[in-house]
C-alpha cells in the first residue's frame, strides 16, 4: 500500500504556525504580559528605553535597554522579532532584553519594515542601518546578535552586510532562534502569496546563495516539539554556514516555535547554557 500526499500539504503544516500550534494567541499574550513586566519594573525605578530612530519611517527604529541608567553596559546583544518578514512587532517581544540587562548587558530590539510594502533587500537594509546606528552611539566591548524565525534571518544576513561600514564584526557573536533561512520551503504555502515573493528574490535570499563562512560563534536554538522542517532551518543553517561538524544546535525540550524564545528568557540555566559557547 501507498499513502500518496503533496509538498503543498507538508510545508502548510510546517510553517503555517497556527495549524501546529493551539495556544498560539496564548503564547503571544504570554510574551506581551512579559513585556509588560518589563516596562512597569523601569517604571518603579523611573527608567525607560531610548527609542532610536535610524530611517524616516515609522517602523524604522529601535529601543535601546540600559543595564545601569547613564553607563555603558557590559556588552550589546541586539534582538530582531520573527513574524515571516510580513507581521508582529518589537513590542510583543523586547521582553527578551530583560535576560541580558540582569547580567549586567545592555539590550536594543530592533523594528524594521515589513513586506509586501518592501521587498527583503530593504529590511536588511533595516538591519544594517540599526547597526550602524549603535556603532555611532555607544561602543560596547562586546556584542551579540540574537534574532528569532525570520529575525535569525536578518541577522545573519544583516550582520554580514553591515561588516563593511565597521557596524558589525567577526567578533560579534550570533545566536539564532529556530531561523528561517531555506526560503524555499515556504513557497508551497499562503505565506510566499503574503510576502507577493517571486522566485528570483527567494533564490536571493536563501541559504543555498549568498551564505558565507561566518569567523564568529554561532548557536542555534531551536524547540524539540517543533515541526521537523523548522529543526531542519538550523542544521542546514549551521550546514551552509560551514559549521557542519559542530554541536552548536540546542533542541530546547517541550518548547514549540513560540515558546521556545519564553523559554530562554524565563529560564536562567537554559540561558546561560545558550550563551557560555558565544564567550558570555
């Protein structure tokens, strides 16, 4: 016997999130109640985020969190939000800088435009700007650039583009959250109809051109209950990226395409494990 099924129906099951994940609503309520908690804590201590503009568009900027108000951080990490390069936004998710400003870093989450308005070249071209904008602000003496879905996308390929104007370097670590770098996979889904993407700019912008050797330390981190082709983003990441035979994939128990950055922001232990091989 034979069960016959279609691409179009494995990868809508991968990708489209909803389908796999119940509590979808209930997990970015989770991640808006954090960042809740987040901005009343500054609040009681009467400290907020500098917002920093690096474009003349509305999405086109970033907050920057402050481990010790009037002083420079420990170090950098930037953080990019996922939404499939066409939805959410920064404030669903600066809940993540909250990690890195108890150890003693300061924290910038980046917005940047979405898509179909702009085609992807542009929100790289977000990425580097942001960064460029930070280069011109402060100088840490060491940075991290983190991202989740599509951001882990955005940072790799922004972080690489933006190494020619000095706004990012081989010494800046990456950790990428369940990323989407195969672009290909989701051409099979209402998704590529959202993003109005043709097959010249997923050609463009997935691993299989333009991925290069990256000198930095790079992990990956990705939920143990998400769907195989998510797990398989981040080893044929680490694959195209030239990091084959490295153990820098953490498959993070219990945890789903959502939960998986909730987890690494509540979870001290599995925090600090992602980040002791980036030098933290």
């Amino acid at each position: 016997m034979i069960q016959h099924d279609s691409a179009q129906r494995y990868f809508t099951h991968a990708y489209m999130l909803r389908e796999t994940i119940p509590d979808f609503l209930v997990e970015v309520e989770r991640w808006e109640s954090l960042g809740r908690t987040l901005d009343d804590s500054l609040a009681k201590n009467n400290r907020s985020a500098e917002t920093l503009s690096y474009g003349e568009h509305p999405r086109q900027d970033m907050q920057l969190y402050r481990a010790t108000a009037g002083k420079t951080g420990k170090g950098l990490a930037v953080f990019i939000h996922g939404g499939f390069w066409r939805m959410m936004d920064r404030a669903q998710s600066h809940f993540m800088a909250q990690p890195y400003l108890e150890r003693g870093w300061d924290c910038a989450v980046i917005e940047y435009r979405l898509m179909p308005e702009f085609r992807l070249s542009e929100l790289v071209d977000d990425t580097v700007c942001a960064l460029q904008k930070l280069q011109q602000h402060d100088t840490w003496p060491k940075r991290l650039l983190s991202g989740h879905s599509a951001g882990a996308h955005l940072a790799w390929h922004g972080g690489l583009a933006a190494r020619d104007s000095g706004a990012s370097s081989a010494d800046d670590a990456l950790l990428l959250i369940s990323p989407v770098f195969d672009i290909f996979a989701v051409q099979s889904t209402p998704i590529i109809g959202e993003l109005d993407m043709q097959s010249q700019e997923t050609a463009q912008w997935s691993c299989y051109h333009g991925f290069t050797t990256a000198e930095q330390p790079v992990q990956f981190a990705v939920g143990a209950s998400e769907t195989e082709d998510f797990k398989r983003q981040a080893y044929i990441g680490s694959q195209m990226m030239g990091r084959g035979d490295q153990n820098n994939i953490a498959l993070v128990n219990g945890c789903n395409h959502l939960s998986v950055v909730t987890q690494i922001a509540a979870d001290s232990k599995l925090f600090d494990a992602l980040h002791k091989p980036l030098g933290f």
